[in-house]
C-alpha cells in the first residue's frame, strides 16, 4: 500500500489545487432586447440568434 514518506507542505497542496478554481459564466447582452445570455445560444426572453429569430417566444 503506497504510503507518502514527506507531509505535503501547504504550498505543494495549494500549487496542486490552483488549477481547480470554477470560472463564471460568461454573460452578454442581446443586441435585440438588451437581456443577458449566454453567448452562442439563442436569448431566452426573445428567441434570436444572429439577427433571426429561431425560438417563438410566448409573452406572458
């Protein structure tokens, strides 16, 4: 059974976890409603996507 033979120094755990860190999403806005969406998909308030509009929409 592999037991380690040092402890592991805070800054050899930190070094290795550093890349584990969650990056927000990124967020624009529609150039048609102005609403946030994520980029490369259609706006879910108003249905379009590069200018045409591929979802309808109910307006509630």
């Amino acid at each position: 059974m592999a037991v380690p033979k040092k402890k592991t120094s805070k800054s050899r755990k930190n070094m290795r976890r550093a890349h584990d860190f969650l990056t927000p999403p990124n967020v624009s806005n529609c150039p048609q409603c102005k609403a946030p969406k994520l980029p490369h998909r259609a706006c879910p308030s108003c249905g379009t996507y590069k200018g045409r509009e591929v979802i309808k929409v109910d307006d509630l």
